[in-house]
C-alpha cells in the first residue's frame, strides 16, 4: 500500500510535524511492506508564496497569519473560498469583521488570491506518486488547508482514501467534521498508533472498521462514528519521530535562508496535574488527560539520536507539562551531554530554584511555566494550585539562571474583582526588571475546558466563536460541534481595571529591556551582614539601598517568600529580631520601594542576584498573539 502522509498550512516552518513524523516512523514498523511518503505543504505553501509574489510575501508573513492570527481565523480564511468554490466567499463576512475590531487582513488578502492555485498543484504533486491512501493530520487552522486539497484530490481520483486526524478531530469535532465533508473517507478521534494500523487492516481486506474504536466512517450514505476507547497510548508504544524527508525537505528548500530548523520531541502525554486539579480555562489535552511518559534514558537516547542525525541543537519538547521525575534522570543526563542544547520545555510555576538550575544547565533555555496571574483570587479560581507570590519567585529565578519565561496574563475569571486586581496593577511597575507577560487577555472558551465542560463555574452562554462564520459555511449547530474556541459574555474584570491592566502590562514590557534590580553582599560591616541592592529599573530612581542586621537577613529570608509571622519567627531564631511593629513597618517600606512583592499573604524578595543577558530580538509586543499558555499552533 502508498501511504501519503500531509500537513498543510499553517503548520511552523521551522518545525518538523511531530504528528507525521511518529505516523512514519509506526509504519515503517508495523507495516514494513508499505511505502510512506510524506507532503509537508506547510513549507511549500511559503515557497510557493515567495515566488508567486516575487518575494512580497515572505515566511514572516506566513508567521503572521498562520500563528498569531489564530483568534481571527485568518489562516483558514485564505483557504476558505478554495473549499467552497467561490474566490468571494466569506470575503464581505471578514471585511466586515475586521473593520469592527481593527484586525489588518492585507497580508491574508494578498495570500488568499493564490490559495486555488496552490491547492491545484499540491493535489498534482501528491496524485503523480499514485497513493492509495492520503493521511491529513489537523491543528488549530489547518482545517481549511486539509479539507480543500482532500476535497480536490477525491474530485480528480474517487477511488482514494481520505483520512484525517489530529487534535482537530477529538471527540465530537472529529465526527461533525467527517459528516459535513462526505470526500472525508475516514476521520480516527484521538491518538493514532493504535487506531491508524487497525483502519490499514481493513482497507487490505475491504472490511467495515466498525471495530475501531473512535473512527468515524461512511456506511453507505450514513456517517458512523465508533464508540471511543478509554485506553490510551502506552509510552513504550510512542515510536520516536522519523523526520529524514522533512529535512531532505527544508535543505533543498528556497527557503532555507529563512528557516533556522528545531527538532520536536515528545516526552509525556497529558497532564499530571490536570489529573487531579484541571485548570478551568484550559482545554489542550482533549480526551486525553492521563498522564504517560517514556523514562528518562529513553527520551534522552531520543533526543541525542535526533541532533546526532540531523546536527540540530534547538529542541521543542511538547509536552503540556513535564515529568517531575526527569529532574532525577533526563535532564541530568542532557547536562552531562556536553551537547550545547538549546530546549523549550513547559513546566509548573513552582520548581524550586535548584530545579530552575537544573533546567539551565540541561539547555532549557526557554520554559513555559504556566503563571497566568499575579493575584491570588484568580489563580484559585483558576485552580492552578500555586499563588501570586510564588509565580514572582518563579520569574525572579529565571533571571537568575538565565531561563527565557514565556506567559501571558490571563483574567476574566466568573467572580474576580477590580479588588482583587489593585494591588498587583500597583505592584507591577516594581516587576519591570522581571520578565514581562506577552500581554493581558481575557480567556477564550475553550471545548474541553471546565469552563465549557460545566456551565456551573459561570459560562452558561457559549457560541461557536464569531470568527468561524467566516471560515465555515456550516450553520450554527454543526459549528457547535466542529469548533474548538467559543463566544461566551465576558466575566470578571471588565472597564476601568481591564484597562489599568492592560496598560500596567504594556509598560512593563515597555521598561523590562533596560532594567535590573541586582543585589550584591559585599561582606559583614561591624559584625552585621550588608547588603546592596542596585535599582536601575525603567520609572524607578535610580539608587543603592544599604541594608544592614535583621533587615539584610529579612531580605534574604524572602528570597523564598513568607508570611510576616513566619519571617517574624526566623528573625526571632536569628536573634536580636525587630517588634512586630518593626518588621509591619519596614515590610511596607519595602514593598513601597519596590524591593518586594506581597501577594496579600506572602511577601517575596525581588531582586537578583546578577544582571542577565538578554537578547536585542524581542518576541511580540503585548497583545499582538493573545494565546493561553501552553498553547501552540501549527
């Protein structure tokens, strides 16, 4: 059997499809006698743009509309009017919307014109190899893409097989997609390894796959859609990526100049503590929340074969958290490499500063750790098991061994107040030297989410997001199923304090790049112990604070964050501690001097210890890509 594995637009150009490359490398195991190639239309889709436009629309373009366009649909869009046969469609819908939320839709315009051409020649380029099956993996705004070329691909030859997976077909999206698009032939919900091979079987045989659990298929005219299975992919049957086409690909691309390639691994799958505490506005693991990872000797030995193979050193692991269990085996085992990685890892807000060490030293130069607020209402009703006090230590830390931190502040929370926000809104300005959020955004509802799951947390209205009704011509109960993000009214913080916070983020990514808040221990004076503490903070005057007795050792204390009456009682076991009266006072001093943070019940230092190295290139601005953590498109 010819297989044809594809991902289309928009899946990163700098990124190799995890989901094509595990699909390829399960085949060439379990079915040795086929033959597997690969479509990575992604990365023609951006050459094919370069030339078409004489080089008016490059890869950053692709960036622009692919990823950080995610929340108006622009990307889907472009391919719209090829699915639907009409090059106006959905155009007045978008033109209209755009006006009324000031969204630039020129670069998308200028791409969509060349979208039927594009497609007319990707179906040719994968037919002339003459496959009996072409595999379609779909995330985020790859629906259109995928459905467009299956469409055109099962006009010119019938008698192919069409099947799609990926994140966008879990649970009921996967069967409102393959019901709504009858050139679909097969549509598998959830994870592939198992599913993929058991659907091949019955094409061999020419059975009905009414034995696989999840997969929708035609029976006659009818669409079915199996009974989804509870079991989950075992790690030891996560087949490590092959990716030799994707960068026989990317080397004689066009684009090579452009694309500065990352490897993507794969460690664990869902979520441990999602498991037990599933923060209400996140919906990314779908049907899959149990936690499962492969041992830590296995992913290192994964990931050294990969950059011995491809000499890549910039690795994507996608895990939606990481297993606390590779601080003891993978992550030693990376620093011992001698390899000079450079690792993207998502984490949990409260790793200790020796983790955090551990991490740099690994080559985890840039972690996601899920902060998403400063204020402790909010990451209650988050239920993020972890407070504002300790996510400030957490960004403190990552300057101090040199750890990029990506975040964003989320609010909009059903029972949060302009109260509950003063006093962080007031305390930002003294977090300038810290890495900023990308920007504060209200959260998206999203399917999946206990947000969605239970209207009882406060969502009860909820319709398919206003930007799909430029992408789909399906009517408004099929988007329900189909769609992953939803419209719901705004909750929590609205006005005057969405504002101030918006604001308070703007400036504290306006100030970060030239401040530092660095604190220096010169040594004992008269016997107490000294410190410096040099304020060179953008809006901040510029000053050396002198601290010497209790009030150093108090600084030092919180380091790791306190409560008053727990500093009171460590200064007490010092000897010679202040009153209570005393430590209140200088306490709020301190916070009044932008030398602490106090979430409400803790206090925690702010300086560092050094000044970071920080790179003149600097991610989008706030606002520009409003995605809730751990989120990633392609």
């Amino acid at each position: 059997m010819r297989i044809h594995l594809v991902t289309m637009p928009w899946q990163p150009l700098e990124l190799p499809s995890l989901q094509v490359g595990l699909l390829h490398a399960l085949l060439n195991r379990v079915r040795p006698d086929d033959e597997v190639r690969e479509f990575h239309g992604s990365l023609r889709w951006a050459e094919f743009l370069l030339e078409r436009s004489r080089g008016e629309l490059r890869p950053g373009d692709h960036v622009a509309v692919g990823s950080e366009s995610i929340f108006d649909g622009l990307g889907d869009w472009v391919f719209s009017g090829v699915l639907y046969g009409d090059p106006e469609w959905g155009v007045a819908r978008l033109k209209e919307y755009a006006a009324r939320r000031g969204t630039d839709i020129g670069t998308a315009t200028a791409m969509r014109v060349h979208a039927a051409d594009f497609v007319d020649a990707s179906a040719s380029a994968i037919l002339d190899e003459a496959p009996d099956v072409v595999g379609f993996t779909s995330t985020f705004m790859q629906n259109v893409s995928s459905l467009a070329l299956a469409a055109e691909l099962k006009r010119r030859r019938p008698a192919l097989t069409v099947v799609f997976g990926g994140s966008n077909c879990d649970g009921p999206m996967g069967h409102a997609l393959h019901r709504n698009h009858r050139f679909v032939d097969h549509v598998v919900r959830g994870e592939g390894e198992y599913a993929l091979p058991a659907l091949l079987a019955h094409l061999d045989a020419g059975t009905a796959p009414s034995d696989v659990p999840g997969l929708c298929w035609w029976d006659g005219e009818e669409s079915r859609a199996n009974e989804e299975s509870r079991r989950t992919v075992s790690p030891g049957d996560i087949p490590s990526p092959d990716y030799d086409l994707w960068q026989e690909a990317v080397d004689t691309s066009p684009l090579a100049e452009y694309v500065h390639p990352k490897l993507v691994v794969e460690g664990a799958r869902g979520c441990w503590w999602g498991e037990k505490h599933h923060c209400t506005f996140c919906g990314l693991n779908g049907s899959a929340m149990t936690f499962r990872a492969k041992t830590g000797d296995r992913l290192w030995a994964e990931v050294d074969r990969l950059v011995r193979r491809h000499r890549i050193l910039d690795v994507v692991t996608v895990d939606n958290i990481i297993d606390m269990a590779y601080f003891k085996d993978f992550l030693p085992l990376a620093a011992d490499s001698g390899w000079d990685l450079r690792m993207h890892y998502e984490v949990k807000s409260n790793l200790t500063a020796e983790q955090l060490e551990l991490l740099g030293r690994a080559g985890s130069v840039h972690i996601q750790p899920g902060i998403e607020s400063l204020n402790n209402k909010a990451l209650d009703l988050m239920d993020k098991g972890v407070s504002g006090a300790r996510n400030v230590r957490t960004l403190r830390e990552c300057e101090n061994h040199s750890l990029t931190c990506s975040w964003n502040y989320l609010y909009g929370f059903p029972g949060e107040t302009a109260e509950d926000y003063a006093s962080v809104i007031a305390q930002m300005p003294a977090l300038v030297h810290l890495q900023p959020p990308g920007g504060a955004h209200r959260i998206q509802l999203e399917r999946f989410s206990p947000n969605f799951a239970d209207p009882a947390l406060g969502f009860h209205r909820r319709t398919p997001a206003e930007m799909y009704h430029h992408v789909y011509d399906l009517p408004e109960s099929e988007l329900a199923d189909l769609v992953y993000l939803f419209d719901t009214p705004p909750a929590g913080i609205g006005g005057g304090t969405e504002a101030r916070l918006k604001a308070a983020a703007r400036d504290w990514y306006t100030g970060h790049p030239t401040s530092t808040l660095v604190m220096e221990q010169p040594g004992a004076a008269d016997g107490e112990e000294v410190l410096l503490v040099h304020d060179r903070r953008h809006g901040w005057p510029r000053r050396t604070h002198r601290l010497t007795g209790w009030r150093a050792a108090a600084l030092r204390h919180l380091e790791t964050g306190r409560t008053p009456a727990a500093l009171h009682r460590l200064l007490t076991a010092d000897g010679n501690p202040p009153s209570a009266g005393e430590l209140d006072a200088w306490l709020g001093e301190a916070v009044a001097l932008g030398l602490l943070f106090d979430d409400g019940r803790t206090h925690v230092a702010l300086p560092t210890w050094h000044v970071p190295v920080r790179s003149v290139d600097r991610a989008p601005g706030p606002d520009d890509t409003p995605l809730q953590e751990g989120r990633t498109t392609g």
